[in-house]
C-alpha cells in the first residue's frame, strides 16, 4: 500500500504525463494534497506565451478560460480513470478552473470514500 505522501506524488506525475500527451505540454509545477474523499491539485504555469498575452484583455481572459475548461472537459473521462487506477476509489464528481492572471490551474476531485481512513 502507497503511503499518502507517494500517492500524492503519483498523482502528480500521472496529471504531468497527462497533460503533456493529451495537451502538447506540461506545467512547470504540480501540487497534489489529499484531504478526506478530496484530491486538490494546483499546478502552475500551464498557460503558453501566446495565452499568456491574450490574457491581457477582458475579452482575452474569457477566450482562454473558455477554450482551457473546454480542452481540459474533454479529457474528463481520462482523469477520472488515471485517478482511479491510482487510488481505487471511483471519482464522483470533478471540478477546475484557470487563473489567466497568474497561470495557474486548480483540479479537485471528489471520490466515492475517504482516502485518508487508509492512513489513520
């Protein structure tokens, strides 16, 4: 059985892997915490150049966000089954967002049971 922090950190690098073969790239930087029946992933520096001063507008912002949460729903299906096969647990719901002002994006994932009680 993983400990919490090496689940953690296979969670990590399966999303970094995940992003750089379904997205074209990865992030600079990813962050993995589990709390209860909670997977909270931060991971910095996902938005390329291009996006980066598109961002600088209003109407820029919306575009990116937009296109970045229609990107990323598509590959739903895939997230959910790497996060299972990592933890067992089946994911119940998940939610994300992008910051167009400093580049990072938020995943949670909701399971069907506590983590945690592994470890307690």
């Amino acid at each position: 059985m993983l400990s919490k922090g090496e689940m953690e950190n296979q969670l990590s690098s399966a999303l970094t892997q995940w992003e750089k073969e379904y997205l074209g790239r990865g992030s600079v930087l990813v962050k993995t915490d589990i709390l209860r029946n909670m997977i909270i992933v931060v991971l910095k520096g996902v938005l390329t150049p291009a996006e980066q001063v598109l961002a600088q507008t209003r109407e820029g912002r919306l575009s990116v966000k937009k296109i970045r949460a229609e990107l990323v729903e598509s590959g739903t299906d895939q997230l959910e089954s790497l996060v299972q096969q990592i933890t067992g647990e089946s994911v119940v719901s998940f939610h994300t967002d992008v910051s167009t002002r400093t580049g990072e994006r938020i995943m949670v994932f909701m399971l069907a049971g506590s983590l945690e009680k592994r470890w307690s």
